[in-house]
C-alpha cells in the first residue's frame, strides 16, 4: 500500500506522514530530506547556475541512498531546517533532471521488500500527482499561510534557531510561489486528493480524518 502526503509547507504532512506510519505499520519517507540534503551538499557551491553547478548535483542525486539519507538526517551537528537550506533545497527543486534523479529514488525504495511494514507512506510536494499517480490514497493538506507561519517559527526557536515570524512568513510566501509556479512537477492538489485544511486542527484530529478515509 502507498500513501501519498502532499501540501505546502508547515501545513502538518509530514506530521500526517509520521502518524499515518505509525498507525498503520507503514514505512515513512519524507521526500523533503532528499532535497535538504542535496542543498546541504551544494551549500558550498558556487552561487551560479552554470552546467557545473547542476552535473555536481544530477551527481549527488545518482549516488545518494536511502542510508546515507538516514544518516545525515539524524546528525544532530547538520542544520537541514536553517534559512540557507530551505531556500537552496526549493531553488534545486526547480531542476528537472534533479527531480528525476530523486524520484527514481523515491520509487526504488518503495518496492523493497519489508516483511514487517504494510507499505509506505511519503510526504513532499509532487507524489500523489507525479511521483506515485496511482498511490492507494493521496492527501493534500494546507492551512492559513501565517498558521503556518507560526508553527514554522515555533519549531524553528524549539530547534534553536534564531527566528523572526515575519522572516519565516516572507520566506513561505516566497517558496509557496516558487514551488507553485515551477514548471516541472509543481505544487498542487491531484484530483483524486482528500483535502485537509489543518488552520485549526490539531495533529490527532487530522490524522483522525485521514484513518477515517482510509478505513470507510
């Protein structure tokens, strides 16, 4: 079984994702690590897009695994949350032949054999409508831009990060017409998506609705 997990950012999917996994016995992949870390690896490239700056990262996207993911995304010492890393991980997700590189990731993972897990559950920006179209069940989950505004400050200060609402507000405002407004694989609900406006609900009561879907 997939599940698909799709919606703008701080809109809760990833926390969806989680719970969903747990819940079900699913494995879960958050899709956006990929590209965090893909901008982590870049954040010492040079600032020009030239043909250079791109084959390095159709590289890092060949060669990166799903280990090597888990790896940098439990290092304590590596800041995948910082301002820098979220706008180059949305700046690289403009590529297409990164995409494609990262996406043939997504579906390698998706087919191995786990004997203790029922499926898997991803969350990222494109994996009902481009990664996994035909996924049992797909979600799409946003809320009121300065919500989410807000929970992205207050998990930003509880990670220890130096924070001003109105910086995080313009830097969502930003990506959401940037992932929105991509040519390739851009932000936006499938059509055969259940809708989630999680403005005022909490994380149990979303996931209360999505395990409802699923199970009627």
């Amino acid at each position: 079984m997939i599940i698909a997990v799709d919606g703008t950012a701080a809109s809760g999917k990833g926390s969806l994702a989680k719970n969903l996994s747990k819940s079900l016995n699913l494995l879960h992949l958050d899709t956006g690590i990929l590209y965090r870390i893909l901008a982590y690896k870049a954040v010492n490239f040079s600032h020009l897009k030239n043909e250079k700056y791109i084959n390095n990262l159709i590289n890092f996207a060949k060669n990166l695994t799903i280990k090597e993911v888990e790896t940098i995304a439990s290092n304590s010492n590596i800041n995948l949350k910082s301002g820098i890393i979220s706008q180059k991980s949305s700046e690289i997700a403009m590529f297409e032949s990164v995409r494609k590189e990262l996406t043939k990731l997504q579906r390698r993972f998706s087919k191995i054999k786990h004997s203790k897990h029922r499926g898997i559950v991803l969350d990222g920006r494109d994996i009902g409508t481009v990664v996994f179209p035909n996924a049992k069940f797909k979600f799409y989950l946003d809320a009121d831009i300065k919500i989410r505004a807000e929970r992205r400050t207050e998990e930003l200060i509880h990670l220890n990060y130096k924070v001003i609402y109105h910086e995080v507000l313009k830097d969502l405002i930003i990506r959401d017409e940037r992932d929105k407004n991509r040519n390739i694989a851009p932000l936006r609900k499938a059509d055969d998506a259940i809708f989630i406006d999680t403005s005022v609900k909490s994380e149990e009561k979303v996931l209360e609705e999505a395990l409802d879907f699923i199970n009627n």
